[in-house]
C-alpha cells in the first residue's frame, strides 16, 4: 500500500492552535509521518498546499508541494500523483476533503478519513 496524505487536511483534525504557526505544524506532522512509515514499512508521500519554510527534507517520506499555493491546490496535486501511479489501487488517499475523496475513489483508490489516520498516528 502506498499512502498520499493530504497534510493540511490530517493537521487540522486537531485545534492544536496549529494555524498559528503552519510551518511548524508541518515539520511536526512530517516528523510524526516518519517515525509511522519507518516502523510500519510504509510508502507515504505527504502533499502540502505550500512550500513550508524552511524547507523540509526527509530520507524516509516524500515531502511534497503544490506547485503554486492556492485553494485546493494540495488537492489537484493529490490526484495528479495518483493519475500519473501505475497502480492506482494500491495507493490511499488520506483526507477529510469530500470533494477530493470521490476524485481520488474516481480514479482507483481507497480513502481513508484524516481524523482516523490521525488516531493511527499517534496510537503507536
């Protein structure tokens, strides 16, 4: 199973006062995401709407980016990974986002909820 995480999407699922500070809320959940991946033996790439600064690099997940930051940008980038995967029913979309659930379950993929991810994150 490959995973594509929507990453602002599984921040928000905790009122952490995250928004106060984006950048580090998304080293936080990169830094989560690896120790997940690196015990588990996953595949995950994690997509964020924006570049974070500075900029995080990982040996163990792909850190990603839509290409120019705006609405749902995140989103576009999502299924554009997921059309160009050979195998798109090997790979899990996670997010809360409807719209982009159904464009993901559209083009072969299963999804699972931010929020329930969340939980499987920090339940190690």
């Amino acid at each position: 199973m490959r995973w594509l995480i929507d990453g602002m999407n599984v921040i928000g699922t905790r009122p952490d006062r995250w928004w106060r500070d984006r950048d580090a809320a998304m080293l936080a959940l990169v830094d989560l995401l690896e120790r997940w991946a690196a015990d588990e033996g996953e595949d995950v790439a994690v997509v964020f709407e924006r570049k974070p600064s500075p900029p995080i690099r990982s040996t163990v997940i792909v850190v990603a980016h839509a290409p120019e930051p705006k609405p749902n940008a995140a989103d576009d980038e999502i299924i554009r990974r997921l059309r160009a995967d050979a195998e798109p029913r090997q790979v899990r979309v996670v997010t809360s986002d409807r719209a982009l659930a159904e464009r993901a379950y559209a083009a072969g993929a299963t999804v699972e909820g931010a929020d329930s991810f969340r939980r499987r994150l920090e339940s190690r």
